[in-house]
C-alpha cells in the first residue's frame, strides 16, 4: 500500500452535496513530494463558483442535520473513529507522502485525530440547556442550545487529518453542516477523509471539500454570503486577521487558531534529563512546523550549557530523509519556501553572534530539507526569537531570574503554547498565573490532548478546539421565558 491507493480517481475530485465531481472548467492543480519535489498526483482545483454550491449544498442539508437525533450524530462518529483506526497505517502513509512528515509521526496524528472522533461522538449525547424559576418568581426560564449552522472550515497542510477531524467532530455533534477548504500542499488525505466519513453514514451536503488554489477568494466570497454562520480557521496570524476582519460584515462566529512564539523555560532546579526529553518533543515534533513547537529556549545561565550540550548530541544523532523510509527521524519541511525561511533565521542569528551547537545549514540536492539545529548564545533581539521558526532549529538564550524569564516568556504579540521545567511546586503555580499563553506545559513538552481546550490569546486567536469547551463553538443559545402557569 502505497498510500495513493487509499484514494480512488473519483476521491482527488470535489466533494460537493454528496456528489464527486470535477471542478468548474476542469481545472486541476499538482500536488507534490516534499521529499524531491515531484508531483504525486492532481485534485481538482475549485472556483469560486464552486464553492458557492458548496455552501449552497451545506445551507440544502442544515435543516435537516440539525433535526437528526444527537445518537445518531454521535453513532457517526464513532463509526468514523472505527473505520479511521482500522486503516491508520493507510492514512499514515498518505499523509507522509504528501507532507513529508515520517510514517510514524504521521500514524501518531492519526491516532490523536482520531480521538476528537470518538470524543464527539459522546458529546453529541450531552447538548443540554437550562430550567430554572425566575429569581422574582411569577415565570420559568428556559435555554436551549441551537447548531450555529453552515460553516467554513479552513485546514492548515501542517496536520492535515488532525485539524479537520477537531472542526469536523464538533460540528458533526452539534448538527452544523460545513463547507471545508484544505491547504493545497496537502488536500489528499481530507478527501480520503471525506470519502471514509461518507462511508460511515454522514448525510449527502452536511460535509462538503473544496480543494482550491485561490484561497483567498473562496474565502471571501463565501464569508460576504449571509447564509454563512460560522468560519473555523487555523494557520497564520496574518490570514486570521483578514478573515476575522471579512466576517465583520456578517457578524459570524469565528474560531482562529493561529501563530505561535512558544517559550520553553527551564529553570535552575530542573531535572535536565526531562527538560531534553521534553525538548524533543516540543522542537521536533512534526519536524518543529507545529504552532505549539518550543521557539524560544530560555534557560538558566547556571544550567545552559549542559543543557545545550545534552540538546545538541540528541538532535544532532536524528537521521534526515524521505518520510517514508526506514530508520529516518525527521523528514523534508513543505516547500522550498518553508527552507528558505528557516536558512535565513539562522543564518541572521550566526552573523549576530550565535554558536552553532549541531546543524546549521541546508544541504545540497533534491527535496526540501533542514537537519535538526540547535543555537547558543542567541542575542537577545534576534529575529529567530521574534519570527515563528516553523523548522527544526532550537535557539537558546539564558536568564538569571524567575521574573526575567517570565518577562522574556510574555514579551511576544503571541500567546499559544508555553513550556516550563521546574521541580519547584510553588514556582509552577505562579508560573500558571503570570504566563500569558492559552496553554503551559510543566515538565510536559506535550500538551496537545482531545479532552482538553486548545487555543490561544493575543495575536495567537480564540476560541477553543477539544475538551466539553470545544462544542461550545457551534453551538448558539436560545432563550425561552415561559409563564408560570
């Protein structure tokens, strides 16, 4: 099983109204190998046109959905979550080839996006309101809880089964219909996910994909349509603030999900053998192009050259290569662009001063790869301590203090995830208090978890995806008031 063989001809087409078809003028798009670059296929590539009746499609199947019992939603899902775990390998496989990510890591992602499925689908069962007398008496208060409608849903190519499954779960629960645009880089394994959730039941025009390569105008002709209620999007800062400010017209809902600047602290009293474990996972998870990846080393100055020593020969013993191959740790970034960018943060921070432990530069030939790096003596002001690195690369800096090093953590426009290593009980609960990040992993480096909210403040976004807060999203509240007699 290569992967392709998960997808049939008519599931690289789109999904609109429970109908594959071909795109409006039959216009199609490539979608490539990271590993070297070549093409691995074509998907249809949707208009604007095409999108319309796709939220036409979503608006056809709204009324309905939301009638449908929660029990049965919820059965969907959990048949979904069946489906998904018995082909893991073939799903792990596809995401591999078309973002580059290894088999492993990607089998992973399926197993955690897996499980916003099966939490979902005991959700659906828990939508509940409220009665209550009125304080004054004389009337009964009534609340109940209404799927927000049709949405639109706009998945990163950094996850792409992961971050469709905790927007699609949720909405599925709650009876929203959706209209959903994959990244380009990556839109195959969403189709295969489409076609497996169509297979476990889910209603012709409740989910409908749009693979395009005109983003920008899908999104906002469907944002200027009243009919949309809701937009979920994760991906960058940037594109978050265009897309809060389209909606501004039609007041929808929004979820945002975006950048990160993640600290990952480690004080003096930290057991060192953990805090490198923890690194691991926080940098290089997903090749380090995760918005929760540690960006920004702050380490005690009494403890940074150890720590720096014991990162170093870890990252520099992971093995770089194709995805798919046997003994790799860490595969190729997504595009050319993705490495330009990384070479030119460490390369700014060398010229400034920094010490190049392990790693350092791009290597010659084919595909689009960065070997593991991991920076000393960082100079404060550096871009590769203000600029989402979205690569392999570990920059440290040090500090004296717990309030420098809280300072330093806070002094970002993002607030996503935050990471610290302390054996101190009382520092981590003040470390709870004065980190300004939607999430703090203690002696954690993973902090990802379907049962728990995710999401950031600041520049990061709002809203919540996972955990009883996740439904919330879609999810608006009616109130009825009632005379006592």
């Amino acid at each position: 099983m290569t992967g392709l063989d998960l997808l049939a001809d008519r599931h690289r087409l789109l999904l609109v109204g429970g109908t594959w078809r071909e795109a409006d003028g039959d216009r199609r798009f490539d979608v490539l190998d990271p590993a070297d670059g070549s093409v691995l296929t074509e998907v249809a590539d949707g208009s604007v046109a095409d999108a319309v009746e796709a939220l036409d499609a979503a608006v056809a199947a709204q009324a309905d959905w939301a009638r449908t019992a929660p029990r049965e939603r919820g059965e969907i899902l959990r048949r979904a979550f069946d489906l998904l775990a018995a082909r893991a390998d073939d799903f792990a496989h596809l995401m591999s080839l078309e973002m580059g990510k290894t088999v492993a890591e990607a089998k992973g992602e399926v197993g955690y996006g897996n499980e916003f499925f099966r939490w979902f689908s005991e959700e659906a069962v828990r939508i509940h309101g409220r009665w209550m007398q009125a304080p004054a008496g004389g009337s009964r208060l009534l609340t109940v809880k209404k799927p927000v409608g049709p949405c639109l849903f706009i998945t990163p190519w950094n996850f792409p089964l992961a971050m469709g499954t905790r927007k699609i779960g949720p909405a599925v629960a709650a009876g929203c219909t959706m209209v959903v645009k994959p990244a380009a880089q990556t839109p195959l394994t969403m189709l295969a996910l489409a076609a497996l959730l169509e297979e476990a039941g889910l209603p012709p025009g409740v989910l409908n994909v749009v693979p395009t390569t005109q983003a920008g105008a899908v999104s906002e002709a469907l944002q200027a349509d009243g009919r949309l209620r809701k937009v979920s999007f994760t991906g960058s800062t940037g594109v978050g603030k265009v897309l809060v400010r389209q909606s501004a017209d039609r007041l929808q809902r929004m979820s945002m999900e975006l950048g990160g600047n993640a600290p990952f602290l480690v004080f003096e009293d930290a057991d060192i053998d953990a805090a490198v474990d923890g690194a691991m996972i926080a940098k290089m998870r997903n090749m380090g192009e995760a918005c929760t990846a540690a960006n920004r080393f702050l380490v005690h100055s009494s403890v940074a050259a150890e720590f720096a020593e014991r990162l170093g020969a870890r990252m520099g013993a992971l093995t770089v290569g194709r995805g798919q191959d046997e003994g790799v740790d860490v595969g190729p970034l997504i595009d050319e662009k993705a490495v330009d960018s990384v070479d030119r943060l460490v390369s700014e921070a060398v010229r400034d001063g920094a010490t190049v432990v392990t790693g350092g530069s791009a290597p010659e030939g084919p595909g689009y790869f960065y070997p593991p790096t991991v920076l000393l003596d960082v100079p404060e002001g550096a871009a590769i301590t203000a600029e989402e690195i979205f690569g392999p690369v570990a920059p440290i800096t040090t500090f004296e203090t717990e309030e420098e090093a809280v300072a330093k953590a806070n002094d970002t426009e993002y607030g996503l995830a935050s990471y610290a290593y302390t054996r101190d009980l009382a520092r981590t609960i003040r470390l709870a208090e004065s980190l300004d990040f939607g999430m703090i992993g203690i002696n954690s480096g993973l902090i990802s978890n379907p049962a728990a909210p995710f999401g950031g403040v600041k520049a990061s976004g709002f809203g919540r995806e996972g955990g009883f807060e996740g439904i919330e999203e879609y999810l608006e509240t009616t109130y009825v008031a009632l005379p006592a007699g």
